[in-house]
C-alpha cells in the first residue's frame, strides 16, 4: 500500500538539512531502486522553486511500503529526523487516485 509522508521543518532548518541531505537522499534512491518511491520533494518556504535562504517548511514522500508500521518505522529513520530538521512527521496511508 502507499503511504503519505510528510515532515515539518523547524525554523532556520536549512544547515541541518544540508548536512543530512546526502544521507536523506540515499534512502530516497533506495526506495526508487526497488520500484516503491511514487514521489518526493521539499516544500520551499515561499513561493519559488529556488527559495534561497529562506529554505524549506516541509517534505513531501509518497512510497510503497507492506504495513503502517513499516511506513512509520522508515520514516523514524531518516537522517533528517536524526539531525533535527522535522519537528514533526506524519505518516499515513495513500490511495493515489489520478494520474
């Protein structure tokens, strides 16, 4: 089944997210390799794809996993969990509908 997976960041998250980005990443690629990731990206904090300093507010994750708890566990384990960026994660199931 799909879950949703979306973190909030703290303020003034973007030294913590770049320090844990390659390890984010590389979670992220390894859900691609097995066929699981449907999406991921950041939420820019204003309105540009490019938003500068004034960084990030959130993530976005759309990936397969066997159960909740599965989805829940992955999501504890991210490096940006680990390095502080998220004050929160939420972590539910997905029924993608369209495209």
């Amino acid at each position: 089944m799909l879950y949703m997976i979306v973190g909030e960041d703290v303020a003034q998250s973007m030294s913590k997210r770049q320090q844990a980005r390659p390890d984010h990443l590389a979670r992220l690629d390894a859900l691609q390799a097995q066929g699981r990731l449907v999406l991921a990206g950041p939420n820019p904090a204003i309105d540009s794809d490019n938003p500068g300093d004034a960084g990030f507010s959130g993530s976005l994750i759309v990936a397969e996993f066997d159960s909740l708890e599965a989805a829940q566990a992955w999501a504890d384990a991210d490096p940006y969990v680990a390095a502080g960026v998220y004050a929160k994660v939420l972590v539910k199931p997905f029924k993608k509908v369209l495209p």
